[in-house]
C-alpha cells in the first residue's frame, strides 16, 4: 500500500492511496473460506459449495468490504502518524471515487480524499486583554422576587369559587362546529388552563369571574403555546390539531388558587432545613447569598466565551473556506442549496475558529481532562446523586463500580470532559488575566449572556 500527500492551497490537500492485490488478496480469501463454510446452494452440502461460485455469488461485496476497511485502517494510521490536525472529514476527490476502479477485474485500486487542514495558532495571556468579569448586583428587588418564589413553591392550591387572574382552571375543552355546536365524535378531553399565562388580554378576562360549571368559548390556539402543547392538551396528536379551526368550548370543572405560604419559621425551615436561620433578615440575607453564588456560576461561564470571543478577535485565524463550505453540503442530513450554506457559512466559521482557539490554549497550557480528573469526577458524581436523594454515599467498591458504568457511556464521557476543562479554562484565565469585576443589573446581565 502507497500513501502521498499533495498540498494543493492554503490548508488543503489530497490524499492518495493505493492499493496493489498483495494488500487486499489474502484477507479476501480467507473471508471467503468462512463464508463457504456455512454457505448452501441447490445441489451441494453445507460447506461443499465450490469456491467459484461463492466467488460469483458474493466475491465482488467481500472485496468492496476488505478494500474500504484497509483503506479506513491506513488513511487514520497515516493521520495519527503525521499528526495531521483535520477540519471535518476527508472527501472524496472527482479522480478518486470508489466507482472509479474497476471492481469486476482486480488489480491495482486508487484513491484520492480532499483533506481540510487546521491552521496554525499562537496564543499568548495578555492581562491587558481588558475582558471584565460581569456580576449580578443582587438587590432587594431580586431577593424579594426569589422570595415569592419560595412562597409560591411550598405554598399549598386550594378550591376557589370564582377565577382569578392567576388561577388554574380544570376543565373539559370540547371541539365545536361551524354552528357553535358541540360536534358529534369531535375531540373532547380534560385538561388544565392557567389563566395568568394567557397572553391575549381579552381572552384572559373572559375567564375572570367565572364559577364552577360555566362554560368558556375559546379559539384553541389561543388557550395553548403552540399545535404540540394544544393537541396534549386535547390528548391526541400534532396531526389532529395542525388544521383545526373555529372554536372550542371550554367548561370548568375546578378552581384552583396557589396560596403562597407566608414568611416565617414555616418557610425557613421548608427551604433551609431546622434552625438554619432565625429570622426574616437572616432568611433574606442567606436568599441573598445563594442568588449570589449562582450568578457567579453563569459569571464565570459569560467571562469565558468573553474572553475567548476578544483573543479570537485579535488573532487571524484562516480556515479552508471552499472545503469546508463542500463539506457541510456534502454531510448535510437533508439537501442544502450552495445559498443556504453561504448564508450560515459566517457564523459556523467565527464558531470553529473560537472552538480553535480553544483547542490551542488546552494544549499550550496543559489544560485538557486527565484520566484520573475524570474518573474523581463521576466518583463525586455519583457520590452527590445519593446525597442528593437523601441516601448514603455507597462504599468504595460500590462507587467505583457505579461510576465505571458512567466512564463507560462514550455521552457521559463527553458531558465530563467538557465541565472538567470548561472550568479549568475559567481558573486558568482568572489566574492569568486578573479581571476586574463590573457589576449590573439583572436586565443587563441576561442581554449579556444572550449575546456573549
């Protein structure tokens, strides 16, 4: 087998490979020797049949099979080995298409893949990158808000008379016809409206008021989120509901009302555990403290796509555009128009040049998920899964045992290593830059992460 390289632009090239019978020839036939052991014909034994026909029958397919495995084998080998840094995946070149060799008289096969290559990238910590480290003021506004939270989750739903503005209605939705009639063998079922989720004004008011009993006309889409949400509302499916029209009646069979639980000792200790607070100032100032701590959670993750966003801004980064723009096309799920691929093209490119970027400073700086900051990972995992639930922390062997199942979940692998080097990186880039802290608001912070 012969490998060549050929650079053929900036950051491309072909690869050709070939393949001479000496390669391919011996392992073709002893797959074809297992396969005439169990192979049967008219007129010959299990296992008797003669070598030509199995040849005629099946030849051609095992061949294809052998020459693409060997071909797959030795085009990653050669990879590996010349640690070429690829963008996508090879792709076929127009000389090198496997209907290009002729399959039916063996001989010599050749191949030839257009390989998209990752440029090269310097990266340096300037701590004069000026990237500030944005945190949420937590004011009284948003404890209060977190509080009524609080109330509203331990509170307890009761049966009211009338409905509300922020009531639930449990009630019979029924498919009307033309007249505004029930329709016979329409769709009918029993479900829950919360009127202060509403968003047609007048629609919500003709709820306000209403008993137990009284009856609604609704236009379906309006009482729904969209055709999903509406046809479980009506317990059937997307289809039944895609095209339906005119209204639906809605009879209320049950008011519900939330009564928030007051703040007091009730409360403290539903959310905080026995005596983890004494009072109201206590309780608002921990409620304070926990907001705070998440905030710097989502703080940490906006500083660093900010971070990555000004050092991918102040490095040229040139990538394979006319091969990468063929192999979006080419590895596609669904026909995409040359069009729709420019259109899309500017914001895949600035995405994978900041996911370079960040590929580089892992290996420049060491960064990258270790094998046993992996495994300590989904031990704590699974050791806070029980914490969770309230159960003990398993023994040794059992946590060992429980988080090899996990390392060996090739998703759960990929979750891990991503938290693990996500907050390496954010460590590393607070050490190394030493950003100052800019605090506002909430409005502000969330248009923030929206946008960073």
């Amino acid at each position: 087998m012969n490998i060549e390289r050929k650079e053929t632009g900036t950051l491309t090239a072909t690869i050709r490979v070939k393949l001479d019978p000496s390669d391919y020839a011996p392992a073709v036939e002893k797959a074809l020797k297992e396969q005439r052991k169990t192979a049967s014909w008219p007129g010959f034994r299990p296992g008797q049949v003669p070598m030509g026909i199995i040849k005629k029958r099946i030849g051609k397919n095992v061949l294809v099979n052998e020459v693409e495995r060997l071909v797959d084998l030795n085009m990653r080998t050669y990879v590996e080995e010349n640690k070429l840094r690829m963008l996508g995946q090879p792709l076929p070149a127009a000389d090198g298409h496997m209907e290009s060799n002729n399959w039916d008289q063996p001989g010599e096969f050749n191949f030839a893949y257009e390989v998209g290559l990752a440029p090269s990238i310097e990266v340096e910590m300037d701590p004069k990158l000026g990237v500030e480290m944005p945190l949420v003021d937590v004011d009284d506004d948003l404890v209060q808000k977190e509080v009524s939270d609080m109330q509203r989750r331990y509170g307890q739903l009761l049966d009211v008379e009338a409905v509300g503005g922020e009531d639930m209605v449990l009630g019979d939705l029924i498919e009307l016809d033309a007249a505004g009639e029930v329709k016979p063998g329409g769709l009918m079922n029993r479900t829950t409206i919360t009127v202060g989720d509403l968003q047609d004004e007048e629609v919500r008011e003709q709820f306000i008021g209403k008993a137990v009993g009284d009856t609604v006309d609704v236009e379906p889409h309006q009482v729904s989120r969209n055709h999903d949400d509406l046809a479980r509302m009506l317990g059937t499916d997307h289809e039944a509901v895609h095209h339906l029209e005119g209204k639906m009646r809605f009879r209320i069979a049950e008011i519900k009302r939330m009564q928030p639980m007051e703040v007091g000792p009730a409360l403290f200790e539903r959310v905080y555990g026995p005596d983890a607070v004494a009072d109201e100032a206590a309780f608002r100032a921990k409620v304070k403290q926990g907001m705070e701590e998440m905030f710097r959670t989502d703080s940490d993750r906006i500083y660093k796509r900010l971070v990555i966003a000004a050092m991918a801004s102040k490095v040229h980064i040139d990538l394979p555009d006319a091969f990468l723009k063929r192999w979006i096309a080419m590895t596609s799920e669904r026909p995409i128009a040359p069009e729709e691929v420019e259109a899309g093209y500017t914001g895949y490119s600035e995405g994978l040049r900041k996911q370079l970027l960040q590929d580089r400073i892992l290996e420049k700086y060491g960064l990258e998920a270790k094998v046993e900051e992996m495994n300590e990972f989904a031990k704590r995992y699974v050791a806070g899964q029980f914490a969770q639930y309230g159960l003990p922390e398993p023994d040794d062997s059992r946590l060992m045992e429980l988080a090899a199942r996990m390392l060996g979940d090739r998703e759960q692998v990929g979750k891990m290593r991503d938290t693990i080097v996500e907050r390496k990186l954010i460590a590393h880039f607070k050490a190394m830059l030493s950003p100052r802290e800019k605090h506002m608001s909430f409005d502000d912070f969330v248009a923030l992460a929206r946008t960073a």
